[in-house]
C-alpha cells in the first residue's frame, strides 16, 4: 500500500484548490523613498524599479497602485543635507508630504519609518547616547503623528525606543497612532541597496553595536516580549528570506501582527536573476508566499510596483 497525492498537482485549478498559503494584495506594504522637491521620479542605480520620488509625482503613482488594491506604504525620507533637526521638523520631507498624500488619498494607510541615519552626517542611527536618541527619535514620531501618519516604524534599534516614543504619543493625544517595531532587526549584508539609495551608509564603522547580530534568535524573541510590552501594536522582522525560522518563531510565540521586511538585497538578487533570464518570475511569488507560510502577516515589499502592474496577485 502507498499513498497517493500526485492527483492534487494535476492542473493549475486544482493546484489552486489545494493551495494552503494565499498571498493577498492587502498583504503587502510598498516602501518609498521621499525626495525634497518636485517633479521627481528617478530610478535608484542599482535598484530596478524603484525610485525616488517627489511628492507631487508620487501621488498619481499611488492612486495607480491604489485603485488596483494597494492599502499601505512605508514612507522614507531622503534629505539633501544632514541635518538632525530636520527629521522632526513640521516643514521636514514625510511631514510635509504626508498631509498631501492623505487628501488625495484618505483610505490609504501610511506608515514612517523613524529613523536619524538619513539625517546624521556620520549616517549612524544614533547620537552617541542611547537614551538622548530616544528622545529624538519620540520627536521624530510625534511629527510624523501631527502630519497624519496612521503607524510610525522605529528602526533604529536603539534600547527603549518603542517606551519613549509611546509616552510622547500618548501625553500629546496621539493614544490611536499605533507603533510598528522594527523589534529583530538584525546587522545585514542585505541593506546595501537601500543605504545607497537614502544615503545612509555609515561613514565609519558598522551598525553592529545596536543591530542584532544574525546568528542570535532567543535575543530576537527577547526584544519582541520587551517592546510589546512597551507599547509596540505589531512587529517587524527584518531582513525576512534568511530569517524564516525567526518569523516563524515569532508567530508562534506571540499573538502579534508580525511583519515580514522583503529588504533591498533581497529584492536585488531575486529581481536581477529574473532580468537576467537565470530564474523564472514566479520566484517573486515563491518567496513571498514562504515569507507568509513561515507566519508573516504581512510583507514590507520593493516587489509590490511589479505584482501589481504585472497582475501576479488575485
Ligand atoms: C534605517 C533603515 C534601513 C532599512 C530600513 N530602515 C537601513 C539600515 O538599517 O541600515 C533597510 C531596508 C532595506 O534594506 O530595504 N535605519
């Protein structure tokens, strides 16, 4: 006697039928890089497909992606000079542009990530002292807040970030902006497109005094429990393709939304490998839908422009 399961693999409609892990056009958060300026759309060398964009040109894109199904961004700022203090300005770039993208836009959800590295001259995501940049990095999110943003995302990795920053939100009524915690964030290879494209590359050193170091998972659960216990509503794994177990760990041991982060790296390797002819494009699917199965709620993707205009999605 042996079993047999081939007859679930006969066609594509029946694949379907068995399919247990669906990925959703609600599933995923599009990341952009915010420039000063305006009439601005340029494509990031070495990063197909995305670009920087100016307020005013981003709008039509993401009413585009939008009215196909698209529910949430993530929004990055990049300056044209370092300057700390125009992180958290009410004239700063996500503050200005935020506003814009909501009246076009009400129902779409924005997310900020908070952050110094775009705005420190040494590109480092602190000040020095651990908790003097907490406080700015509360600064920063109240700003974000007062703009309009519906989550604000910490990923600096410093300690006690996620209980400054929802003490200041509360105390100046911003109790409903929830926090998403960039909580396993770990030192990686994996950033190196993106630090490009928002000219955050350190100048000196490496981010591994504050970034999680890649061979550590019960220390990843540890920052999890602490910052949900200071005030995080959902969670993000970062990077997600080399860190499946991670999320999957997560998952199971929390009842939080976990999010999966589809970093620049990642995007590069697998988007130049099907440029190039050496992997079909089903590879896209094929990870992200391992990203969801390993537990993911949802996924932080550079890959949502192509899903979506390519309509790889249901
Ligand atoms: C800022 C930040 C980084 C990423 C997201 N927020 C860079 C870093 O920590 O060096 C990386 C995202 C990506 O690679 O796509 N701290």
């Amino acid at each position: 006697m042996f079993k047999r399961y081939r007859y679930r693999r006969v066609n594509t409609e029946t694949r379907m039928r068995y399919r247990e892990t669906l990925i959703s056009k609600a599933d995923l958060i599009w990341p952009v890089f915010l420039v000063e300026g305006n009439n601005i759309k340029k494509e990031i060398s070495g990063m197909p497909g995305v670009f920087h964009y100016s307020a005013d040109f981003l709008i039509p894109d993401l009413k585009e992606l939008y009215f196909q199904g698209l529910t949430s961004i993530i929004l990055f700022p990049v300056p044209d000079k370092k300057d700390l203090e125009y992180a958290y300005h009410s004239q700063g770039i996500l503050q200005k542009a935020i506003p814009k993208i909501k009246e076009h836009l009400p129902g779409l959800e924005i997310i900020t990530d908070v952050c110094l590295c775009s705005f420190t001259v040494n590109g480092h995501c602190h000040i020095g002292d651990n908790d003097k940049t907490c406080e700015i990095l509360a600064d920063i999110a109240l700003s974000h807040a007062r703009a309009g943003a519906d989550i604000v995302a910490p990923s600096d990795m410093m300690d006690g970030r996620i209980f400054y920053i929802r003490e200041k939100l509360n105390k100046n009524k911003f109790k409903k902006t929830e926090i998403l915690s960039y909580a396993a964030k770990y030192a990686s290879s994996f950033y190196g497109p993106f630090r490009k494209a928002a000219k955050s590359t350190p100048g000196s050193g490496d981010r591994k005094t504050y970034q999680m170091d890649y061979a550590n998972s019960e220390e990843a659960m540890m920052e999890i429990s602490s910052d949900i216990e200071e005030g995080a509503g959902q969670i993000i794994i970062k990077p997600a393709l080399s860190y499946l177990d991670i999320i999957n760990k997560a998952r199971t041991l929390f009842k939080i939304p976990v999010v999966a982060y589809n970093v620049s790296g990642e995007y590069c390797m697998i988007r130049n490998a099907v440029e190039n002819k050496l992997c079909n494009e089903d590879i896209i699917l094929e990870i992200l839908i391992a990203m969801k199965r390993a537990g993911a709620s949802r996924i932080i993707s550079y890959f949502v422009p192509y899903l979506f205009y390519k309509q790889l999605l249901m």
